[in-house]
C-alpha cells in the first residue's frame, strides 16, 4: 500500500511540475516553410467579446534574421495583423500580444531575410 501511494505521489508531482513549466502555453511549432523558425501561442483570455493571445517566436538560425509575420482568423477573411520581427542568432522573442474577435487564429511566416532589411529575401525551405 506505501508502494502504491509513493508511486501515486511522485506521478503527481511529475504531473504538477509540467504543468508550471507549460504556463499555459502549446507546444512549439515549425512553421510551415522554414524549419528553423518556430512559434508558440497562448491562450490568455478573453476581454469582453475580444480573445486575447499570447505569441512568441523562436529562431534556430546561427545569424540574425527578420521576417513578416501575419495572422489571420480561421476563414482567412480577416487579416488580424501583419509585422515584421528581427530575431538574433538563436533568440527567442519577447511575448507578443494580440486581441482577436475569432478563438482560432493562423500564423503564415513570409519574407525571411538574413538581415535586418525586408531585402533579399531565402527561399522557403
């Protein structure tokens, strides 16, 4: 009986500790044309009738990179919002917030330069 409520205790703990690890937010995503660019979202609520969400980008390329992101609801009829970030070698962004009036949103990553500078831009990989 101690067996199976040690066993019981130490799972729980595993289970608590992920938990506060996750924050809430979903597990990283490769975004569909570059590998080595990844985001995360996070489900923070709603404001009155405004869903409000949580974005973070991480990048695994060796240099500096910038890219547009745009994001849109599940239909693609709205364009929620369209930026440009800059993200050192290897970087992860700061939270990004942004309210939307859908509960699905879509993250499309275009343009990555490596650069600062929406030029030249590297083909989709």
């Amino acid at each position: 009986m101690k067996n199976i409520l040690l066993l019981f205790v130490l799972l729980t703990g595993v289970q608590f500790a992920a938990a506060q690890t996750d924050n809430g937010w979903e597990d990283w995503q490769k975004t569909s044309c570059y590998s080595k660019i990844s985001f995360r979202l996070k489900d923070a609520g709603t404001r009155g009738e405004q869903h409000i969400w949580k974005i973070q980008f991480k990048s695994d390329y060796p240099e500096l990179i910038s890219f547009n992101y745009n994001l849109t609801d599940e239909l693609q009829q709205y364009n929620i919002t369209t930026h440009r970030k800059t993200l050192n070698a290897n970087e992860l962004s700061k939270e990004i917030e942004i309210f939307t009036k859908e509960d699905n949103i879509y993250i499309l990553v275009d343009k990555v330069s490596l650069s600062p500078y929406p030029q030249d831009f590297i083909d989709c990989n």
